[in-house]
C-alpha cells in the first residue's frame, strides 16, 4: 500500500514541480545567465582562437561544457525544454477556471454587488418599467453581445455582457511562447550554420559547419558563375555581387545574384553573400628593364612558370603571391614573389609590389622587374544556414502579438440595468464592472445611463 501511495504521489509531485511559478523563474535566470555568457565569450569562433585566449586547460573545460557553442548544446536544449513543459502545465492548471467562465452558457449574475458599487449611475423616469422595457432592451443589445432579462419584487433587471472570451487572451500568449520555445529546439536540433569560400567558376556541394568544423553535405551543388566588385574613390568595397547557380544533378535549376543583405533560399536553406577574397592569378604581365640601356621587354607568364631572359640575363619564375606584404614594417600591399637566377650567379630573391614598380630597383641589379599587370580572380564568401524551426518562429510571434492586444486592449465587461417602481415614477440604475480599464468602463456607464435617460 506504501508502495502505491509513493508510485501515485510521485506523479503528483512532478505535475506540482512543473505547475510552480518558482521553478518559471529559476529556468529564466539560467538562461539569462546563459545569453550573457554567451555574449562575453564569442560563439563558434575556431579551436585555435580560444587555445590562444584561455589556454588548453581552460579550453578543455569550457569545450566539455559546449561554452563555445552553447545554444547548440544539450543542457540549452534541456533548459528550453523544461521551459516549455512549465508553460503548459501552468496553462492546463488554470484553464479550468477560464473554463468556467468563457464557455458557460448562462452566467451568474449577482445584483447586490451592483447596487453596491459606488459609481452607478440612478436617475427617474415617468414611464412606467414595462414601457422602459420596450426601450432599454434593444439599446443594450446592440452594445453587449450577451443579456437577459430578470424580474424583480417590483421590475426587472437587464443584465449585459461582452469580451467574455478575452480572458483566454493570456494562454495565447502562453501558446505563443511554447511555440517560440519549439521552433528555437527544432533550430537548434536540426538547423545548421556553416560557411563556404568558391572561386569564379567552381562548383561545391558541402559547407563546413560553424560550430563543429565537419563537413555538411547540401544534396545539390552551388556554382560561383561570376563575381564583381565596385569600389569608392577612397578604394573601399561599395558592393560586391555573386553570381550563383543551383545545380541538380548537373542540371541548372536557379540563377540568381546575391548581394549583401538579400540571401538566396532554396529548399529551405538560405544563402548569404559573407565576405569575399582575392586568388592567386593565374596570369601575370611583368616588365623587364635592363637598368644600363634602359630598354623594357615585357612578357605574360604563369605563377609557377619558369622563363628565359634575353641578353643571357638567366631565368625567372613567379613563386609566390600574397595579398598583404610586410616590409621593414610597412605593409606593401598585394605583392607577388619572384627568384631570379643569372647564368653566372646565385639565385636572387625579387619583391614585386603591385603599389610601387620600383620597388625592385632597390636591390641594384641589372634588371629591374615589376609588375606591368595581372588577372584579377576573386572568390565568394557564402555563409549558408537552415533553420527549419523558422516558420514556427514566426507563427509564435504573430500569435504573441494578438495575444497581447487581447490581454492588454479588450476586457471583460458586465452591465446591469435596474428598473423599479417607485410611486408613479420609475427609478433606473445602471452599474457595470470590466477586468480592465475599469477608468474607461465608468465613463461608458456615464454615457449609457445618459443615452437611457433620454
């Protein structure tokens, strides 16, 4: 029998832990404190970055706890689960007395807490309560969607009401936290946040994720058919533009160009323009120039591509390219990297900066070597993400945002009007009450009583 009692008292206890409002504001504060740390410690950054600043001890430790990733990780997930749970235990344990009161059909009213009220309004009439019946009644009915008409020891009373049903205004705000709730775990879960780099022409059917590094495989290829650049005077980037294809199964299905702001979306998955790069160029035109006659021979070659120099100067080969150059502390720029090899001498070293083709002359050989010009190849940055939790986001604010203007713009309001007989005369009283703005639920009274009195 004690077992029976624990096992039944057991699910009490939990459906009590879950209806408590303390518990509302513990799993709230967690997940205040989450976001702020979350917002101290940058989220999905590289391994690297967080060895440098916390040290691989404290890396370890903060990595077992998914601190670098946290609203992917399952003690977040768990957190806005209970969360959800606590919300609709909550709501199904006050609902049955909304219940009682939404969906009855006659409600109770109780006139001596009218004739209480210190704000009805009373005036007489010469009509007789039968005649003032005839008139009261259809003024009433077209303010309040529900009255009914009681007899009294010496007249009646019309009894009114409206917005009964704004009292559920509340559980809709519940509702839409619930599904705000569900759709971050559906994105949490079964989204995916990752970025790409393609150059012009390439083709990639995978990303690699944010948080973890792995690659995510898309189910269709997304091919970089161009990309431009424009600039301002001042030679910052104004915009740059991709152009991307949709292939599947190496059929063409979507072109489309992207820029900054205005994403691609394709079965679910939205493509952003990120960032953007330079490439090693392929083509290079450099220009020669024996320093003794002063004669220039210019040639288009190849990063790789070794070539013989007239005036049996030896050979030369483009090794390398950077986009940036540190010189004595000073940053040339885009510069490209060359070995100069004479026919009788040691391989020498050549430092091509785009910004400055003299640069070379520095080093005072025979020939001064620059860069006439080369083929500009860029890549495009794409950060790619799919939450499929999106349009229950979306549904969870729309339902919040009438939700609110139900809990905070309508009321429940309940109106009385008394007629009794008094002598030869008939005294009225007219008395009601609201959830809310009872301000506004006097003033209506006054203009009531003012149109019956009439």
């Amino acid at each position: 029998m004690n077992k029976e009692t624990g096992s039944a008292g057991f699910p009490g206890r939990l459906w009590k832990l879950f209806a408590s409002v303390r518990l509302t504001v513990i799993v709230l504060l967690s997940l205040a404190v989450t976001s702020i740390v979350g917002t101290i410690i940058p989220q999905n950054q590289r391994p690297e970055a967080y060895l440098n600043e916390y040290g691989e001890f404290f890396y370890r430790i903060l990595s077992a706890f998914d601190i670098f990733d946290m609203y992917h990780s399952w003690w977040f997930q768990f957190l806005l689960l209970i969360l959800s749970v606590n919300v609709i235990v909550c709501s199904i344990k006050r609902f049955s007395a909304l219940w009682k009161i939404v969906f009855v059909k006659n409600p109770f009213f109780d006139i001596s807490k009218f004739r209480d009220f210190s704000d009805k309004e009373e005036f007489v009439d010469t009509r007789s309560p039968e005649d003032l019946k005839r008139i009261y009644v259809p003024i009433v009915s077209r303010s309040f969607g529900y009255r009914r008409i009681e007899e009294t020891d010496n007249g009646f009373c019309v009894f009114a009401e409206k917005g009964r049903w704004t009292g559920i205004g509340v559980y809709i705000v519940h509702l839409s936290v619930i599904l705000l709730l569900i759709g971050g775990l559906i994105g949490s879960v079964f989204g995916f946040k990752g970025f790409v780099n393609i150059p012009e022409g390439k083709t990639i059917n995978s990303i690699r994720l944010s948080n973890t590094g792995k690659a995510q495989d898309l189910n269709f290829d997304i091919r970089c058919d161009d990309f431009s650049i424009k600039f301002y005077d001042s030679g910052a980037p104004s915009e740059y533009r991709s152009t991307l294809t949709i292939l599947e199964q190496g059929k063409s299905v979507l072109t489309r160009d992207i820029i900054v702001n205005d994403p691609l979306r394709y079965k679910g998955i939205n493509i952003f323009q990120s960032n953007y790069g330079e490439l090693p160029p392929k083509d290079i035109t450099l220009n020669f120039k024996n320093r003794i006659t002063g004669m220039s021979n210019k040639q288009k070659v190849s990063l790789g591509q070794q070539i013989n120099l007239s005036e049996d100067m030896g050979q030369f080969v483009v090794k390398g390219y950077r986009n940036s150059y540190d010189f004595g502390g000073h940053n040339l720029g885009k510069t490209f990297m060359g070995i100069l090899t004479p026919d009788n001498g040691s391989p020498v070293h050549v430092i091509m900066p785009v910004r400055f083709p003299v640069f070379d002359r520095m080093r005072k050989g025979k020939l001064a070597i620059s860069v006439e010009d080369y083929d500009r190849r860029y890549y495009t940055g794409l950060q790619v993400t799919r939450d499929p939790g999106v349009l229950v986001v979306y549904s969870g604010f729309v339902i919040m945002i009438i939700g609110c203007f139900i809990t905070f713009f309508m009321s429940h309001q309940r109106l009385c009007v008394e007629i009794s007989k008094s002598g030869k005369n008939s005294r009225i009283m007219v008395a009601g009450t609201a959830n809310k703005n009872k301000l506004g639920m006097q003033s209506r009274i006054k203009k009531i009583a003012k149109n019956l009195s009439k």
